[in-house]
C-alpha cells in the first residue's frame, strides 16, 4: 500500500471558533494506481490534496505513505520526502518565466542535490516523455498552454516520484489542449505512475481507474470505475 489515509480531520480557526474543513478521510492507495478525487469550490478537495503532498498537517488521524506516518515529522524531513516522492502539476504551471523549459524541469533536482551533468540528462528525458524534446531551450512565454502544462509534468516526473498529484492540471487549457495532458497522464500510468487528479471535470476523472468525491469534508466512493 502506498498511501493510507485513517480518520483525517482538518480544521481551522477563525478566532475562538473551529471551522472543519476535512472530516474523518479515510482512504487506501495502491502503487500503481490513477485515481480521481472530484469536488465543487469549498469541498475540502485542495485541503486534501496539501495533505497528501505534505504541504499541510491534519488536525487529527494518520497519513502514512509507504508504511511511514509522516504527520509530524521536521520539517526538514518533510520537504526531504516531499522532493524525492511526490510530483506536483498545478493549473497554473508554476513555471519561471526567465528560464528554459529545461532549466524550469531542473528545478527540483537542484534541491535534490543531484550533480548537474545528471540532472541535465533527467530532465532532458523528462521533455523528451512529455513529447518537447525540440522545446528544450524555449522560455514560457514563447510556448502554448498546453505546452508550458507538458513542461510542468516533466517537472514533475523528472525527480522519479512515488507519488504525482495534479491539481485540475486541464483548468486553464482549451479542450484540444487538455485532452493532450491527459493523453500524457494515461501514458505515464501504463508504465506505472502513481497519479491523484484533483478535479471538477467529470470527463477528466473518467480517464482514470477510481473516482472519489468529496463535499462539506466528506470522501465517498473510491469503488473501481
């Protein structure tokens, strides 16, 4: 089992008052899996995300990935697994409009510690994945959409995660666009990624295998598509 979520609750304070946000998440992910967590605006979809890619603590219970509870590590720690295991592709791209496509994927091999002549090579093999192999040296504002997407993805991958989340990774692409990232996503699923897709496009979340919804805090579903 990759990822287990046990009784996860979420809150925050706002003054004197708790405001729940996640209540009572339980959930089981095996390596290798594509899974679609869908939800409106408020529902607690982003909170969870953050959690399962350590960017933010639950109030209560367990997340273990792997076997390992990893809710009150150092931080340290925290940002050590969160650069060797998890891959984050958000709707915005997040990309440095300065730097290369392949500078951009190089990011977080930098942090990673990995020698430079390495970390060209991966990211190179990352752009070639996402099918920019002839994009290398291209900055942001000189790609499409859809392209500077792809960049991210390579990003994503390059460090070889355990883990790729992906944020309503088609919300700002045109539909022709958004169905190339997706196409990448199924690829990189049949040779054994393991991928969330957070989501409120019902035709995205029907490329993958399982698909949870979620609303006022609450996880339904998970049965196999």
């Amino acid at each position: 089992m990759l990822i287990e979520l046990k009784a996860v609750c979420k809150e925050y304070r706002q003054g004197k008052a708790a405001v729940p946000v996640l209540r009572d998440i339980n959930m089981q992910v095996e390596q290798g899996e594509y899974l679609a967590i869908m939800g409106p605006s408020g529902s607690g979809k982003t909170t969870l995300m953050n959690i399962l890619g350590l960017l933010d603590t639950p109030t209560s219970g367990e997340y273990l990935l792997e076997g390992r509870d990893n809710t009150n590590l150092p931080d340290a720690e925290t940002a050590r697994i969160r650069n060797q295991s998890i891959g984050f592709v958000f709707q915005t791209f997040h990309l440095l409009p300065r730097k290369s496509a392949l500078d951009n994927v190089m990011l977080p091999l930098i942090y990673g510690g990995v020698g430079r002549r390495e970390r060209r090579e991966r990211a190179a093999e990352a752009l070639e994945r996402v099918g920019l192999a002839d994009r290398m040296d291209f900055k942001p504002t000189q790609l499409s959409g859809g392209q500077c997407q792809r960049v991210a993805i390579a990003r994503a991958i390059c460090t070889k995660p355990k883990l790729l989340l992906a944020d309503e990774p088609t919300g700002a692409l045109d539909t022709a666009a958004g169905a190339q990232v997706m196409d990448i996503f199924d690829q990189l699923h049949s040779e054994g990624d393991t991928i969330i897709v957070i989501t409120h496009e019902q035709e995205v979340a029907d490329r993958t295998n399982r698909i949870y919804h979620i609303r006022d805090g609450l996880l339904r579903g998970g049965a196999p598509v």
